[in-house]
C-alpha cells in the first residue's frame, strides 16, 4: 500500500458529473433507439467498446460474444471493486412516443438498462479521470443476457469478471422512487427465478369421438388451475413466493383432440428454501394429474437465478455516501418484489448490493412499472445515479 493520502471531495465528484451530463444524456438516447435483445447485443457492445477505447482502458478478454469486461488501475495497489451494469432490452413494441423512441421494432427499453449503461459509462469517464487519485482496481462489467435465464452473469464470472474482486455495485432504476432519491433494503430484497417447462403428452383424435383420445388441453388446464394451490396451500403464506405460466402451446385444429400441450412457466421465491421446493411440487401436482387421466408428464427446467440478498456493509457504503453528496431524507428503504436479477450470482461470490436509483416523474409521465410498453425513465436521474457510483467507488478504494 502507498503511504499518500487519498482524498477526492464530493464537491470536486458533483463539478466532474456535472460537465459531462449533457454527453451523458445523449449517450443515453441513441442506446435507447437500437435496444437489442439478450445474447443479441452486438450494435450495444460496440458503441460501448468504442467510448471505452477512447479511453484507452484495458478490455480483458471474454468468452462471451457481446458484453465487455474493462478494468481501470488506480494510482497503487489496493483492493478491487467491481461495477455491473446489464446491456439487454426486451421484446416489447415500445409506446412512449419519445423523439428517441426505439427503432428497432419489438424491442424496447422498458427496464431502463439503458440508464444503466449511461450511468456506468459516465461514471467509467470520471473515474477514468481521476485514477492518479485512486488506490487500487476497479472492474467495469457490461454484462449481457440479464432479461433471459440463464443470463450473462455465470459466464462472465467463469470469464474471470470476480477475480480477486472484494466487492461489487449493481444498480437499477427504480419507477416507484422519486428522482433525487434512491431506494435500499438490506438482506432479501429480489426474488429467485425458476423457469420450467410442461409438456403434456396426450393421445390425439377426432373431436366427437372424445372417448377415445387423451386430450392434453383439458389436462393441461387442470394443471394450470391446480399448480396455483401450491402458492395457497403448500407454502408458508408468510413467505412470497409466484407460479405464473406465460405460454401455452398445443392443438392443430377445432375439431381436433390436442395430442401434446406445452406450458411455459416460472416461479419465484423470496427464499432458498422455497426455490428448492418449489420445482419438486410443481412436478408432483402436474404427474398425479396426467397419471390421473392417462397422459404422460415430461418436465425440462429451463434455468434460475438465486434469490438477491444485498449486502449491509455496502448499503452502509452507498447510504453514507449518498448523504455526504446530497444531504439526508432522501433514501428510502424498498420493499423486497418478486421481480428476479441475474446480479445475485455475483453476490454468491463477494459482497455487494444492487441499490435502487429513483426515476419517477409523473410531470414527464415517468411512473410506469418496469417492461410497461409506456416505461420512462427520469433523465435527471443520471445525474444523481452517476455521483452515487462514482464516490462509492472512490470512498471504498481509499477508506
């Protein structure tokens, strides 16, 4: 370790944020027109890879074809943070009516990685900046694939994104927290994801001659309604815990008895227990029904992520932090949601947390949920969002 004292002001961070918020803006605007979907983020990578080149950082090398992987080294030696943001957008035909609407049609988007990324890259430029002023590394992760399990963070740890990392920051926009406010909650505060698949394999046949088929829409709507009861019945009602099925797929014809049903679902949990039960209850509800009526069973667990559980040294970190750049009253404590977030694998590794940056704004009608075709997301709220991750990063590398 040097024997120099480390010490950046809030002031001097504010000043730096400000200049640039412009930029920031605009950068944040031409992401929001070419949203990609997960795994298929190759025009994102590389408007990304040519801002960090600019800065001439160190990209390290990845398995994965989109996503980025960037370090910054400070003055000397020291510990290691990592910063995360997701790059993906989701299916949706976005209905703002913004000037910078998407152009990519069906995708839009509508959980705000956007933000993140302008946010995490106006941060990258600043601490760029101010490295001669920084002891230790800092890990910049453009992580792919978050809206769709198994998602890109596995493959960027087995990529080397955590090693010797000692902590890491994740971010999200936040429609119920007003601008200039962020949101905490320590411990459980996002859900687990198990996506799963039934299929119901029946025995097709004519329509009036139901006697002498197995129909797989009858039984799979049974399965439907029935799988419900394990959230009302066989679970602790204290606990939180979701089954939904988005898909179903099967059947030819009117007139034709269905021989195959697919049923796409996924369930969430609040905590480890309850994810481990959960597949295992859903398979049994599902067999003694299809046994019941001569049909056969067959299910495929697609992928999950673990339940979020944010860290409280670090929320410590960024409510302390926040406070010294923007005085007090303005964190809020969220309540944990069944929403899921591939950041949570990270954190099955170091410490860290996921804090929640407030971007509602009814004026500019910036309060619609997260994947709401009308989803906007408060501008200023780079601002606040980019000063909070830039000060954490310096107040952890040099305490």
């Amino acid at each position: 370790m040097s024997n120099r004292t480390y010490s950046i002001s809030p002031s001097t961070i504010l000043s730096l944020v400000k200049k640039q918020s412009q930029v920031q803006i605009a950068f944040r605007r031409k992401l929001h027109q070419q949203p990609e979907l997960s795994t298929q983020e190759y025009k994102t990578t590389a408007l990304l890879k040519k801002e960090i080149q600019k800065l001439n950082l160190n990209i390290l090398p990845t398995s994965m074809p989109t996503g980025l992987l960037v370090e910054i080294v400070g003055d000397s030696p020291g510990r290691t943070i990592a910063i995360r943001t997701d790059i993906d957008a989701l299916p949706i035909v976005e209905q703002t009516g913004l000037p910078f609407a998407s152009r990519n049609t069906g995708s839009m988007h509508a959980c705000g990685h956007d933000m993140h990324m302008a946010t995490i890259m106006g941060a990258v430029k600043i601490l760029t900046k101010l490295r001669k002023d920084i002891q230790g590394s800092i890990r910049i992760i453009f992580q792919p694939a978050e809206e769709q399990p198994p998602g890109g963070a596995r493959p960027m740890i087995a990529d080397g994104a955590l090693d010797d990392v000692d902590a890491i920051l994740g971010l999200h926009v936040d429609p119920r927290v007003p601008t200039g406010k962020i949101g905490l909650r320590d411990g459980v505060t996002m859900a687990s994801v198990t996506d799963f698949d039934l299929i119901i394999h029946g025995v097709g046949g004519h329509a009036a001659r139901p006697q002498t088929a197995v129909d797989a829409i009858v039984i799979a709507s049974e399965i439907v309604s029935s799988i419900q009861t394990i959230v009302s019945r066989q679970v602790d009602p204290i606990g939180s815990v979701a089954i939904t099925f988005g898909m179903i797929q099967g059947g030819t014809a009117r007139n034709v008895i269905a021989d195959s049903v697919k049923l796409t679902g996924t369930a969430r949990a609040l905590s480890p227990a309850d994810q481990k039960r959960l597949p295992k209850l859903i398979r049994r509800v599902a067999e003694k029904i299809c046994q019941a009526h001569g049909a056969r069973l067959e299910m495929n667990i697609i992928a999950g992520y673990p339940v979020l559980s944010n860290s409280i040294s670090i929320n410590k970190l960024f409510a302390q932090t926040y406070e010294s750049l923007f005085g007090k009253g303005k964190i809020v404590e969220t309540e944990p949601v069944l929403g899921g977030e591939d950041f949570a694998c990270y954190l099955e590794h170091v410490p860290g947390a996921m804090v929640r940056i407030g971007v509602k704004n009814k004026k500019i009608g910036a309060d619609k949920s997260w994947h709401h075709p009308q989803f906007i997301a408060d501008e200023a709220s780079l601002h606040y969002a980019t000063a909070l991750i830039v000060s954490s990063v310096v107040n952890f590398l040099n305490e």
